[in-house]
C-alpha cells in the first residue's frame, strides 16, 4: 500500500525521502550526489509481506514491523528485558500475575508528520490481544500465549467471548493472569508480534494497522522494490542522535547487495553470498579496499539432526551416540563452513542462552563410536540397514559431510534431497527417520529448545518431531518453566542439557554466526544475537 506523499510538510528530510520516491519507481538508484545526511540505506534479502506486527515472524516482517510498533517490553542487544510502553511490572501470585503501568505521555502515529494521533491506553493493549487471540486472526501469536493465558484457548476456539486473563481495571494498568506460572512470559511478551496497535485503527471493518507508537513511521512502500520509514518526531523518548530517513531496498541476490555496499549506495547488508566469504573474511583487506567494516557474532540459530526415535534403528540410544561421536564438528566449521559458525558439540541451545558451558560435551571420538556399534550388535555396521539422511539442496554438502563420518564407521548412507517444504512435511508427518534441520530461537529464553522434546509437544501437533519421551526429562522440564532465572533454574537447565546429550535425541552440529558488513557513513549501531532484534533507532552516522 502507498501513502501519499503530498500530505506531509515539505521539511528538508522530507524532501530527501521524496527524492527516494522517485529513484524507486524509475528503478534506479540514488548516486553519490544525493544529500544522505540523516539518511540510512539498508538491504533486506527477503520479501516484506506485512507491517502488521500480528504477521511479524520473518526476519523483514519483524525488523520493519518494529521500528513502527512497539510491546510492553523488548530486549537489549543483550537479550535482556527492558521496559518500553509498559514503564514497569510486578510478578505477583508466584508467577501466575503480571500487572503492568503503562507509560505516561505516548501517543500513537497521526496520519501525518506534523500530527499525533491518540493516546496510548490500556484498551489499546486489550484491543490487541483480542485481535491476535481471536479466531478471525490468522497470526502465530496463539501458539505462544494461548498455552498460558487464563480462558485464552476459549477464546481462541470462539467457545467464550470473555478472556478473563486479561484484565484493564483503568487506562494505565493491564494484568495478565496465567493458568500457571510461566517463567519466559516476559520473553514472549518481547516478541514482535506482540507489539501494541491503536483501538481506533482496530475498529475499522478491516484493520490493516499502519501507525503505531515506533520511533519511525511509515512513508511509503513499493512491495519488493523499496520502503521508506521517517523518524517519529512525536515518539516518547529523545531520538536526536537516530537516524531521520531509513532507505530500505529488498535486494534478494547477496552479490549485487555487496556491489552496491562497496560502490557505496547501501550503508549495511546481513549474510553474504559463498563467493564472497574469502573476500569478507580477510576483513583487513577488505578494510583497505573498500572501507568497509565486518561483524562477525553470535547467532541464536543451531544446526542439527534430528532422529526419530520411535523408529528402528533410532530407537537405540547407543546408535545415536555412535552417530554423534563419529562427526568431527570442529572440521566441519573449520574447512567447510569456513568459520562462518561455531561447533555445537554439547547442547542445542546457543551459548548466549545458556547459563554455565558445560565439559560434559561427547567430543569427537571415531573408536568410542566403533566400540558403541558393536556393543549394541551392529559391529562396523554390519546388520543395520542403509541410512537416509533427509536434506535440501543448500545443505547438501553439510549432508555429504556426515555421510563420510558414518561411513566410517562401515555404515551404508544415501542422501535424500527435498525442496523445504516437502522435507518439513516429510519430517512432521513421521516419513523422515533422519534428517538435517535448523532452529531459531523464538525468544530469548533455553525453554524454547528443551520444549523441542516435551512429550506432550509431539509431532505432528507440535514441534517434537524426534517423537522422543522421557518422564524424567519431562518432570524436569515443567519445574524448570515454572521456576524464575536464577541459579536453582540454572542447575535444572543443565540437567536437561546432560539427559539430552545422554540420551541424543537430536544431535548438535553448529551454532551459525551472523555476519554483518557495515558501509563508512555508520559510525556504530548494536548487534544482537536475537534474529528477530533490530533498533535503527540506535544507529549512529557519522557526521558530514
């Protein structure tokens, strides 16, 4: 949808935008003689299919979704929780209650630069949680608060028109009452999707929110070709040092994306194509050349396979731990992934999540491998049947990798090759016996993978496609969800990771790293290791 333009004052960065306007819909791009100053030029390399922050679970979706709409609370750079519309919380009735007082003094976007719109209030949030839970939305906003929201799943299903937990006794309280405690509340809460849009812009006959409480707003948007946000003069918080225009290009080839970072029309791109990972990682060179700067962090994304441990012969724990000690992960990292990812040789879960690195890790060990086939009668493989491992085309070498670690140990291993969608299928629905998958951290909080092997999580109802069940893993892991961070969370938290990595429903191999190539005109802006966390408000250019 566009927005017109006309409508604005004509104020200098106003007219700088207009200028964008134009280079868009000649599909051109603004050369170096444009007035940049104030101005930042990123690329995404997916499509943008919303800003509605209810259909925020995309990389696209929610890094522009954000910079519009804002939650109760979001995340720092750290990953930990910090106040937003809500100025502070208190967690009440063990866990069960939290009570919020939203800020005073912040208005939602008016239908131009120069205006406000109303003013936040508690109905606002109700209004939302309404929309988001009701069954009229087509939103993954039910699969994470539905479980824990008194009267949520009537609600959803239309049973009850009440959602009784969810409460707004004045214009600045809302209380959320839980069926039972729940300790990453917050965390979800932080989650894109959950972000606040206007009462008045909900009671249209068909809301298509546009205007939120962000430090930016929305100018124009032309599909996949470009968007335009302008910073939000009105927002509750000093911006002065943001950004004022964010020029956003949707550039899916990683290539081109990095040309046109080096010939200096974007300021930063994320992730780079296989052809220029030597280039990139010799940063000093690049440096030199181009004056760019590289970032290299963590990423809340792990790597691994998964087995179907209902199924012959990944019912037997000690064929999977032959399987796990046979893949030396760090040559894997090193020669293949060229750096680009750190060895999961432990846990599932990303260090950034995880309270204490544990030295339990089941290292690289091809004779201990050897030696556990043939405990459990298959010596060198003999009487196992041929293996299939499960992937698609773009991890087809990590695939062909482990196919030459278990070949070593005499197993036969033919390499299945699926479009994403199809293998998805394949492995939810219980065809799949083996299989390559990645798993991105939903929120900031371990619960999300160890809820990977929850039995009443079992596919194809829920994401526990290994079909694995444990009574103790699961007595562990309902004290551990209940219990708040600290250190008696903590040790349960390890006690999950060692029953995992002794019984390798699912076997680690990487944690990816984020690469990030950042353009001369940004002077710094913050990194995260949460994929969904982006805040241009925090970038900072360099003067000119």
């Amino acid at each position: 949808m566009w927005t017109t333009l006309q409508r604005f004052p004509h104020k200098p960065w106003i007219r700088i935008g207009i200028a964008f306007g134009s280079c868009a819909l000649l599909g051109w791009a603004c050369g170096p003689a444009d007035d940049l100053r104030g101005v930042v030029r990123l690329n995404l390399g997916s499509r943008l299919t919303s800003i509605d922050p209810a259909q925020a679970t995309s990389q696209s979706n929610c890094w522009i979704s954000s910079q519009i709409f804002e939650g109760l609370v979001g995340l720092d750079e750290h990953l930990k929780i910090v106040p937003r519309l809500a100025k502070d919380w208190t967690i009440e009735d063990s866990g069960r209650v939290y009570r919020f007082r939203l800020r005073k003094g912040v208005r939602f976007q008016g239908d131009s630069a120069g205006r406000v719109g109303p003013p936040l209030r508690s109905a606002d949030v109700r209004l939302t949680f309404r929309r988001l839970l009701g069954p009229d939305t087509r939103s993954a906003a039910p699969a994470y608060f539905t479980p824990h929201l008194l009267g949520a799943e009537a609600f959803r299903t239309g049973a009850s028109d009440s959602l009784p937990g969810l409460e707004t006794p004045d214009d600045s309280t809302v209380i959320f009452r839980l069926i039972e405690p729940y300790s990453p509340f917050l965390q979800v809460l932080a989650l894109p999707l959950a972000a606040i849009v206007s009462e008045n812009e909900l009671a249209v006959e068909k809301p298509d929110p546009r205007r939120g409480t962000g430090p930016y707003r929305l100018m124009w948007w032309a599909d996949d070709r470009r968007l335009v946000l302008q910073r939000n003069e009105n927002y509750w918080s000093a911006l002065d040092s943001a950004p004022q225009i964010v020029d956003v290009r949707f550039l899916r080839d990683r290539l081109i994306a990095f040309t046109e970072l080096k010939l200096g029309r974007l300021d930063f791109i994320e992730g780079i194509d296989p052809a220029q990972t030597q280039e990139v990682l010799d940063s000093s060179k690049l440096m030199n050349q181009s004056d760019l700067r590289l970032y290299l962090g963590p990423q809340l994304t792990t790597e691994y396979l998964g087995f179907n441990t209902g199924e012959h012969p990944f019912d037997q724990r000690d064929i999977r731990l032959a399987l796990r000690l046979s893949i030396n992960r760090r040559q894997l990292c090193t020669e293949l992934l060229q750096q680009l990812a750190d060895p999961a040789e432990y846990s599932l879960i990303p260090p950034a999540l995880r309270a204490t690195d544990s030295t339990e890790a089941p290292a690289y060990d091809l004779r201990k491998a050897r030696q556990l086939l043939a405990a459990a009668g298959f010596p060198n493989g003999a009487g196992l049947p041929e293996l299939k491992l499960w992937t698609t085309a773009a991890h087809r070498s990590t695939a062909q990798f482990i196919q030459f670690a278990w070949q070593q140990l005499g197993l036969r291993v033919r390499i299945e090759v699926l479009e994403g969608a199809a293998l998805r299928e394949a492995i939810y629905q219980g065809q799949a016996q083996c299989w390559r998958a990645s798993w991105i951290a939903d929120y900031a909080d371990a619960e999300n993978y160890h809820s990977l092997f929850w039995s009443r999580n079992l596919a194809p109802d829920g994401p526990n496609t290994t079909r694995f069940q444990d009574p103790i893993f699961d007595r562990l892991f309902e004290q551990y969800r209940r219990l708040p961070p600290g250190p008696q969370q903590a040790r349960l938290g390890q006690q999950l990771d060692s029953l995992l990595a002794a019984q390798s429903p699912a076997l680690p191999l990487y944690y990816y790293k984020t690469v990030r190539l950042i353009g001369p005109r940004i002077a710094s802006m913050p990194h995260s290791p949460m994929n969904l966390w982006f805040r241009i408000d925090r970038i900072r250019l360099r003067e000119v």
